[in-house]
C-alpha cells in the first residue's frame, strides 16, 4: 500500500490548524503520516497539536525559516511515496488521498503531481465558488488558476492536464520530487515565501512530467489569510522570486519573444501600486538587491535544471488566448470576488 506523507508548516495558523489536522488523520486511505512543522509560532499552535493530535509528529522551529525550508526538512527527513505539503488553512475531503492515488495508478508514468478541486473556505464555512483548480501560465509569465472565481453550479468541470499544481494541497510523487532536486533541495531555499509552488510548475514541467487536473478530489481553502502576516519581506519576495523563477526556467528565446507582453504588464503593474503608495518605491529597490544577490546562483542552477522538452514543446506550456487572460482578470477583478458564495 503507497505510503503518503503530509507535511503542514504552520506560523500563527490556529484559526483552522484543528480542522486542517482532522481532514489529514480522517483519510479513507489509512497508510498516511501526518508531520506538522512550526515556525516558532507564538499562538499556542504547539499546544494545540501536543493535546489533541498525539499521533501527528510535532516539530517545533526556534525560528521562522520559512515555507520551503521547512517543507525540505520534512521532505528529507521521512519516507513516503507522496507527498502533500498542505496548507494549514486548507480541509481536505475525507477521500481527497484516495482519489489522488487512483489518479497516479490509472494515469501515465510521467505523472507528477495531481491538483484537486479546491474551492474558497469562508470563516470556516466550505463554500462553492472555486479558489483553484491547477496552474495555468501565460505569456506575461503570471500565474492564473484555473477556474478561479467561479461558481461549481454556474461552469462545466473537466479534468485536464495542466501546467502545475497549486500550493496549497497538491499531491507529489516521490519519483518526480527526488528527479528535480537542485542543490539537494526540492524546494528553492532561497525563497522565503511564495513563488515555491511556480518554480516547482515550470521545472516539473521542463523535465517532461506532467499535471493532472482531477475534480474528483475536493478540499476548501481560506485563500488570503495569511495576508495579515504580508509584511515588507513578503512583499519583496513576491516581486523578487518571481524574476529569479523566470531567470531559471525560462528558455532565452521564448523570453525574447514575449518581453513586448511582460515588461508592459508588469510596468503597470509597479505604477499602480506606486500610485496606491508610493512606499512602494522601498519595495521595488529591496527586491533589485534580492535578484542582484543570487542572480548568479539561479543562473547557474539552469544547469541542474535543463529541459527535456524542445522549443516548440516549450512553447506549448503558455496558454495561448491572451484576449481570454485579460478579459477574464477583467471579469473576476470586478465582478467576482467582492463575495464568496456559500451554499444554503
């Protein structure tokens, strides 16, 4: 029976860790370790885990190293066949496991990871309109998840391929984390938070493993509460790890190919938060030093990080309507985020 491993870092997550945890330990699929890492946290996570969740084994960090590191230590230091590092705001589906594991028997060996249905989690109550359904990438080189915003009533659900997983519950095979180990690390040290989850898409991606977008596996997310801990060093690494991705996995001619797209998109982007605060000038110059501080490191890792695909197979990785990609941020910016549904 495959053996799975699921590896949650918490830093101040109590609001749902009880239930994130009881999702994990109530699997139908009983050949399950439950590891939860904490960030130094000063909420009595720990306390919470220790009493009530004996079972789980407990890790507690002096310090907050961060997403990726910590989910590393988990990675390293246990045995599994997959791996979900899970989100401590997220519950999953009591069969969520099972069915990620039908999906990896009854696909194609270069399946690499398995993204679920996962809709918005509304003050602890499970709604259904979609949070994501899997990573889509376009030619500005943003991330946009598929789905995202809409109602399950309102739109067609299929399984698809996709360019990568999402955060915030995806399942990992063992095989592929182990084919993708740069440095020794699965996941970039480097990044402190976000951009963890786009690097691991488009490295996955490049060395021919694929995505599976399966709606048979369902869990509920509380996108954006982690947004009160988005302080200047979160807000520097959103902008920096996103350029030092792109010098990583992007194919020079490609890149060369779409700049007339990517420097536009994000020179708006910068002025409008400019605009919105002009702090933001502090933002952009930390996030300069960042990418100038490992350019060099992330330029040599191309090495450990070369394709198997070729350029038109690289190509194929961008979703191709772009009228589609504006009209749609159009739509949800406006239209359909100013509240989730909840069914009922």
């Amino acid at each position: 029976m495959d053996k799975v491993l699921i590896g949650i870092v918490g830093y101040n997550s109590i609001d749902l860790l009880d239930k994130c945890l009881l999702s994990a330990i109530e699997q139908t699929w009983k050949n399950i370790d439950v590891v939860y890492f904490d960030n130094a946290s000063t909420d009595g996570s720990i306390a919470l885990v220790k009493e009530k969740f004996k079972t789980i084994t407990c890790i507690q960090n002096p310090n907050n190293i961060g997403f990726g590191p910590a989910h590393n230590s988990i990675i390293q230091n246990n045995f599994y066949d997959f791996y979900i590092p899970l989100n401590p705001d997220v519950i999953l589906d009591e069969g969520f496991v099972d069915q990620a594991i039908r999906c990896f028997h009854s696909e194609t060996p270069d399946l690499g990871a398995v993204n679920g249905l996962v809709c918005y989690l509304k003050n602890g109550v499970k709604s259904d309109q979609i949070y994501s359904c899997g990573h889509l990438m376009y030619k500005d080189r943003r991330i946009h998840d598929l789905y995202r915003g809409d109602l399950l009533p309102m739109v067609e659900i299929r399984g698809q391929y996709i360019f990568g997983p999402n955060g915030a519950c995806p399942v990992l095979s063992y095989r592929m984390i182990s084919s993708l180990m740069i440095n020794g690390f699965f996941y970039e040290p480097v990044f402190f938070f976000t951009g963890d989850d786009i690097d691991v898409s488009w490295r996955m991606a490049r060395k021919g493993w694929k995505c599976l977008f399966s709606p048979k596996l369902r869990a509920w997310h509380a996108a954006g509460s982690t947004k009160k801990y988005w302080c200047l060093k979160i807000r520097v690494e959103y902008i920096a790890n996103r350029y030092l991705v792109i010098l990583r996995n992007d194919h020079p001619l490609l890149f060369l190919r779409d700049c007339f797209i990517i420097f536009p998109v994000d020179i708006l982007y910068f002025v409008l938060n400019f605009l919105k605060r002009p702090s933001f000038i502090v933002v952009i110059t930390m996030s300069l030093l960042k990418i100038s501080k490992y350019f060099s490191y992330f330029l040599k890792s191309r090495h450990q990080n070369t394709s198997k695909l070729t350029l038109v197979e690289l190509n194929s990785l961008f979703t191709g309507n772009y009228f589609s990609r504006i009209t749609y941020l159009f739509k949800n910016h406006f239209f359909q985020y100013r509240k989730i549904h909840i069914p009922g």
